[in-house]
C-alpha cells in the first residue's frame, strides 16, 4: 500500500468526549482529590492512553457484554450516520458511486458477522493431549486472552472499511482501541472525530489526528498490540518502534502485484477484470493488479482488449464519469503519478491534471522490468503490460522481486494455474479473477515478507488480535509420578507417553 502521508498536520487532535457530561459533584467542587501518581501523563495522549489502560486492568473489557456493546456501537454509528460517512468518502476521493457506499455498507456488513460469531469464537477450545493425561481426567484447553491497549494506524485509501474493520477485530478481542487517522482523508476524519466520542467512551475507543513528529512520540510509547495499513517505509518504522516495548504488530503493507495472463485465458474476460482491479478505486488499493504479464502469443489481443475494456467501464472520457471513475488523494499523487509514464508507451489514456486530482485510466506497452513504473508499487491507475514468452522464467524473475500482497493467474490450464500458485509466494490472491478476494470474511487477509506481516478478517482477525493461551486442567488428586525423583528405568521409559496421542 502506498504511505499514506502526504504533509504534516499542525498538531495532535484527539476527539473529546461529549456523550455524556457529567457535573461535578459537591465534594469535588470543593476539594480536588490529590494526584497520587508517581508519573502524572504530561500530555492529553499519555492522559488518554493512560485511562484505557488503568480501564483494561479493570478486566472490563474481557467479558462478552463489553466487547458486543462496542460491536454495536460501531454498526449503530455507521447506520444512523450513513450518508454523512458516504458524502464524506465521496468528498475525500472515492467519487465512484460503488465506491463510496461500500466503505459504508462493508463495513456495517462486516461487524455484523463478527458479532454474530463472536460468543462461539471466544469459547475455550479443547485440545488433543497425550492419552495417559486424558486417560486420567487431564483436559487441554486453549483460552483467547485480549492484548491490552491496541493502536490502529489507518490508512487514506479505505477510510472506513481499512479502519473501522481492524478496530472491530481488536474490540472483538477484549482491546481497547486507539485509532490514528489518515493525515489526507479529512472529510472522513471530521465525520469520524464528531462521532466517536458521540458512541464511545474514551477508555473504551478514541480517535486521534497527528503529524509525523507527534505520531514519533506515540509510537515511544508501551501500546500492547500495534496494527497498521500503510507502507512498507511505515511498516518498518513500526517494527523498530515496537522492538522497544517488545510489542506485537500486523502490518497491512503492499508491493508490485502481477496479473499473469497465459496463452490459454479467455483474454476479453483477463482484460477486463484486470483493468478493473488496476483502476477501481483510483488505482488507490493495495490488491490491485501492479503489472499485466502477458503470453507473447496473446499479446497484442490483451492490448486491444484492454481498450476496449476502458471504454466499457468508463467510456471515451474517463473525467466526465466521477460516479464510475475515483479521484486521486492529493494533488502531489497525479504528480509522481505522471512522472512514471513514458508517453512513447502510453496506449490508452496518459492525460492527468493535478489541480483537480485527476488521471486517465493508463496503460503502458510494451514495458519492461527495467523501465521507471515497474520500481516500485504504482499505487494508481496505470497498467503497464509486460510480455513472457517462458514461464518458469517469469516465475523466477517474480520470484527476485518482493514478495507482492497479491497475485492473479489468467489461465484455463490447471497445470499453469497449479506451477503459479505453487512457485509463488504471495499474501492472497485469485484464479481468473482479481481484487475481490479480499472481500470474502472467511478468508484470512494479509501479506509476507516486505507485503506484510500477520492476517486478520473474521475468526482469523479475532485470533490476530488476541493470545493463545494453553491451559492443562488436572483433577486435583491426579499426580503424574515418572516426573518426580528418585528416577528409575521405569520412569524415564514412561516419560515415552508423552508423545502418544
């Protein structure tokens, strides 16, 4: 996924809660109670980050009740504020009707499933054990404990549903929540810094704004669990922050993902869903396709049929289609966007204006891995289409490359499909299709290697975002006697049951 900074913000800004004001009371107006803290919080975060911790130690937020009222705060926040949240997406960059009321809808969707599953999901789970320990009424059993204090670092690009999902997959752990807002998506975050404190207490969930030496300070701190979307220069600055404290993270990140087209596909159909996945959402997403790879037999049809894919979606002019065409985030976006096309290569589209954040679904041939735009993840609506004539060659060429967050096969061979998905190593991806796998809740998300670290979505983002924890359960009046001296023969052979299940 590309950094989602573009400039720093003034300061820091923490929405503030007014939920409930509460008077003071007699005493209070009184007599302030003294400050018995070794260490009072010098700043409005520490403060905050403070508060949800002392709240976790309480064990409030383990039980059942807790973690469903949080649910359904979120999905009542997003329901009786949905077009505000959808405006505001639509103000942000995501024009394209689709677009904007997904992050809405998806991420209601989403919640709800949690929720429905969430009693069934934090049940202890009974573990095979040795059987002279079950032969003598031991049981093995697995509990999911909550980390503690989570921080969820938030990306431009899906403003709620990149958001507000990972925070649901914390809250459904029994984790408090510190969410850190995309410094670019301001319509959104002016929604967001409203409403939360409007649903949540801040012990419970928070939602902050800060600049990039700010959000330094942050990350000094102790959090429990840290959880970002961003890039891979932003998933390394985590993981050194988070080494201090020893804390657990799962980094979302990206990379240059390649849609391998063979000369078998059904190339209309390879075409189209490719240029698709290249451009939805302003080429702004993290599974898109980075770079066709094309059979050298099929070539010259998968270019021509990629323009008229964009005619299909699109039209002849991409601009007067806000409704079915997203935006660019930034000005600055169109800008290093424009500067990786070779016109010389430019085969459909090419034209951008950075005032009105705006480029033309783009795509490049003939390119080569050599070439400016194959360097480093695009992160925006350009397709450049490479040609492969060997594929074990292509594999290992891929294969030098950094591990993408997806990958695609176009193909009607399954030996093809069955060598690409073997050889290759990706975070998730699809057979004759592209993007939407990460749409399925019962499928875990997330990358390796320089794409990412860790999975979440449904029962595999509940488990992320809590620890396993392995209880042996024995009746008080069984003893295991081979484990205490005196040591015999005898004893030491028993200790063989241990590895009979």
């Amino acid at each position: 996924m590309a950094s989602s900074s573009s400039g720093p913000e003034v300061s820091l800004t923490i929405a503030t809660d007014r939920r409930r004001p509460t008077p003071p009371s007699p005493d209070q107006s009184v007599k302030a109670m003294p400050n018995t803290h070794p260490n009072p919080p010098q700043t409005p975060f520490e403060a905050l980050f403070a508060k949800q911790k002392a709240h976790f130690s309480t064990d409030a937020t383990k039980s059942y009740a807790w973690r469903i009222d949080q649910l359904d705060q979120l999905v009542r926040m997003l329901k009786e504020n949905f077009e505000r949240f959808d405006e505001a997406c639509s103000r942000d960059f995501k024009t394209a009707l689709q677009e904007h009321v997904f992050e809405v809808a998806a991420s209601i969707g989403s919640i709800e499933a949690m929720r429905a599953q969430l009693e069934d999901w934090m049940k202890p789970v009974e573990t095979p054990i040795p059987k002279f320990l079950a032969e003598s009424g031991h049981k093995g059993l697995v509990y999911r404990e909550p980390y503690g204090v989570t921080l969820v670092m938030c990306p431009f690009n899906g403003p709620l549903t990149l958001s507000l999902r990972p925070a649901a997959a914390a809250l459904s752990g029994g984790n408090p929540v510190i969410l850190k807002l995309a410094d670019q998506t301001s319509a959104t975050n002016d929604v967001l810094l409203d409403l939360i404190p409007r649903y949540f207490d801040p012990e419970n969930v928070v939602a902050v704004t800060a600049d990039r030496e700010r959000m330094t300070d942050i990350l000094k701190m102790p959090f429990d669990f840290i959880f970002l979307t961003g890039s891979v220069g932003a998933g390394k600055a985590v993981m050194r922050a988070a080494a201090e404290h020893l804390t657990p993270v799962l980094l979302e990140l990206g990379g240059q993902n390649p849609a391998i087209v063979d000369a078998t596909a059904n190339i209309a159909d390879a075409a189209k869903k490719i240029v698709w996945g290249a451009t939805a959402w302003g080429g702004q997403w993290c599974v898109s396709p980075g770079y066709a790879v094309v059979h050298e037999s099929v070539a010259e049809a998968f270019v021509t049929a990629t323009r008229q894919a964009l005619v299909e979606l699109y039209g002849d002019d991409p601009r007067s289609r806000p409704d079915d065409y997203s935006r660019l985030i930034t000005p600055a976006t169109v800008t290093r966007l424009a500067s990786l096309i070779d016109p010389d290569k430019v085969v459909a589209g090419g034209r951008y204006d950075e005032a009105s954040r705006y480029m033309d679904p783009t795509v490049l041939y003939p390119v080569t891995w050599v070439d400016k735009v194959m360097q480093d993840e695009i992160f925006g609506p350009i397709l450049p289409i490479l040609v492969y004539s060997d594929l074990g060659e292509l594999l290992a060429k891929i294969k030098s490359l950094p591990k993408p967050l997806s990958a695609y096969v176009f193909s009607r061979d399954q030996a093809v499909i069955d060598r690409v998905l073997s050889s290759l190593s990706f975070g998730g991806g699809a057979v004759n299709q592209t993007n939407v796998f990460l749409f399925i809740e019962s499928m875990p998300y997330g990358g390796v290697g320089t794409s990412g670290i860790g999975q979440y979505y449904g029962k595999h983002g509940f488990d992320a975002l809590t620890h396993a924890k392995s209880i042996l359960v024995s009746p008080p009046d069984a003893a295991i006697d081979h484990l205490f001296p005196p040591y015999t023969r005898e004893k030491v052979e028993a200790l063989n049951q241990w590895f009979d299940y």
